[in-house]
C-alpha cells in the first residue's frame, strides 16, 4: 500500500473522483489493481482496461463492473467512445493515447501514473472541443497516506500478493515479464 497504493490514491483523490462516476484502469497489474479497489469502494462504475481477456475474471472479483480486452477487442474500447470522465493509466507501455482521450467524456480526465518507455503522442483537437485534460499523477503526501490507510481499514482492502522464495528469483522475473503476477510478485528473503 505505501509504494503502489498511494501512487493510485493520491491522484483518484485529487482529481475529484466521486460516487457515480464512469472510471476506467489502463492496466490492471501492480498498481492498477488497487485503484480498480478503491474506485469500486468509492462507489464508481470501474471499467478494467487490458490488453487480453485474461485479466477479466480477477479485475470482476475486484470490484470492476465492466472490463474491455483492448487489443482482442479493439471495436469495444472504439464502442466506449464518450464515457468515461476518469481514466488512470498504470501502464509502462506506449499505447494509443488517442483511442484512450477518445474514451474520455467531455471534461473527463486522463491521468498518467505508469511511466511510457517513450515520447506520449496524441491528436490534439479532441482535448480542446471535449474540454479533457491529461495530467500526470502525483506522489501522496503524509495526509494522502493516512487518509488512504484508513480507507483501507474500513473497506478491509489489502494488496493482492504472491510470495516466491528467493532461490526461485530467475523464474519470478519471468513470471512478471510474462504478464503472469497477479498482482505484485514478493520475494521473500
């Protein structure tokens, strides 16, 4: 929670994520699935975004409502055009930034937590007539923590974790590289 947790709360809080609202999780490992928790325990509508189906099950069980394999089923993300007014990117990749901006609602907000491995690339237009913002995540203050901390306490959410002994380290690597952690892999020394 003090390392990924806080890295998803501080910007769902300070970007004005409320009960009622159409969220969405770019990614659904590490850090994204602890903000498809909060958000569900906000009392959003989350929608978890990944590359394959093979998430669905696990980001259902977390409390997403909705979930959108993004390269099996690239017309289903084209179908969510409008919808979302919030959309938390975890990701490390480059992906098309456009397809997501167009998921926006109008004055919907992106916010980049993951970092790409590359230059970000987006039509401009689409931000300016629908009014949306793309703005970076930001680190938790001492005052973020606790009040992050105490969420958890009372809707009992705890990182989803798998413990590897360290002999095992080579294979837990390619365990992650492989998109195989659900959802942070620990190596216990």
């Amino acid at each position: 929670l003090m390392c990924a947790g806080i890295s998803v709360w501080s910007p769902i809080r300070h970007n004005n994520v409320r009960a009622g609202m159409e969220t969405a999780v770019l990614g659904v490992g590490g850090l994204g699935h602890l903000a498809v928790k909060f958000l569900a325990k906000m009392g959003t509508q989350v929608t978890g975004l990944s590359t394959t189906s093979s998430k669905e099950d696990n980001t259902r069980k977390l409390g997403a409502t909705d979930f959108i394999a993004t390269k099996e089923s690239p017309e289903d993300l084209k179908k969510a055009a409008g919808r979302f007014d919030f959309i938390l990117s975890t990701v490390s990749a480059n992906v098309d930034w456009d397809a997501y901006i167009n998921a926006l609602a109008p004055e919907g907000t992106l916010v980049i937590c993951g970092i790409p491995d590359g230059a970000i690339s987006f039509t401009p237009f689409p931000l300016i007539i629908g009014k949306k913002s793309i703005v970076g995540g930001r680190d938790g203050s001492p005052s973020d923590t606790r009040e992050m901390l105490e969420f958890c306490k009372t809707h009992n959410i705890t990182p989803r974790c798998e413990q590897f002994a360290m002999q095992d380290i080579n294979q837990v690597v390619q365990h992650v590289r492989d998109g195989k952690a659900r959802f942070r892999a620990v190596v216990k020394v």
